[in-house]
C-alpha cells in the first residue's frame, strides 16, 4: 500500500471511489435497442447517480479539507469512509508484498 510506503513522509494516500456519477462523455454513445438506450441514458441514472458536481466534490474534499490530513488508507465510498472496504485477499500482507515489489521494481 502506498500509505504504508510513504507513512512518516508527510505524505498521505486515500482510495476514493465516487460512486456512479452521472457525467457527459458515454451517454450519447450507449449501443443497443432503443428502450435500452433511452433506460441506460435517462431513467436508470436519474435513480441512481450523483451529478458531476458531487462527484468531483468528494475529491477536492479529500484534498483540502484539514481535517483529513493525517487520514492515509483509508477507504471512502460515495464520499463515506468504509471501515471493511477491501476484499480478503487484499488485506493479505504476502500479496500486498507481491504487488509492492513489482511496482516499485
């Protein structure tokens, strides 16, 4: 985990996934029938996204807020931290090694 490399640096690492934010690249693109693309394009994430504007909010959040500036490996979901946010095997301490090796080989 980057958080572990660089702990003590000054330096702090945080996973942000913003959940599906609604944007306007890839709507107008959505292939298949209609009833599908008109579903995929309107309805479905009228429910279920956040708009553009939370979405890139929870970033600048993480950034400039000081109350998480010593916040490092932390998990954050649709702007929520997620205490239980890896799988098991990511939590693995030989494949985090694995990975850590390779990528600062």
């Amino acid at each position: 985990m980057v958080s572990r490399r660089w702990a003590g640096r000054g330096v702090t690492a945080n996973l942000l996934d913003p959940g599906i934010v609604k944007g306007e690249s890839g709507s107008e693109n959505f292939g298949g029938p209609a009833l599908i693309q008109i579903l995929m394009s309107h309805v479905i994430p009228f429910f279920v996204t956040d708009g553009i504007n939370h979405g890139s909010q929870q970033y600048v959040r993480r950034a400039a807020d000081p109350t998480l500036a010593s916040l490092s490996g932390t998990y954050f979901v649709s702007g929520k931290e997620k205490k239980q946010g890896s799988s098991p095997l990511s939590l693995d301490p030989a494949v985090q090694k694995r990975i850590d090796d390779a990528a600062w080989a």
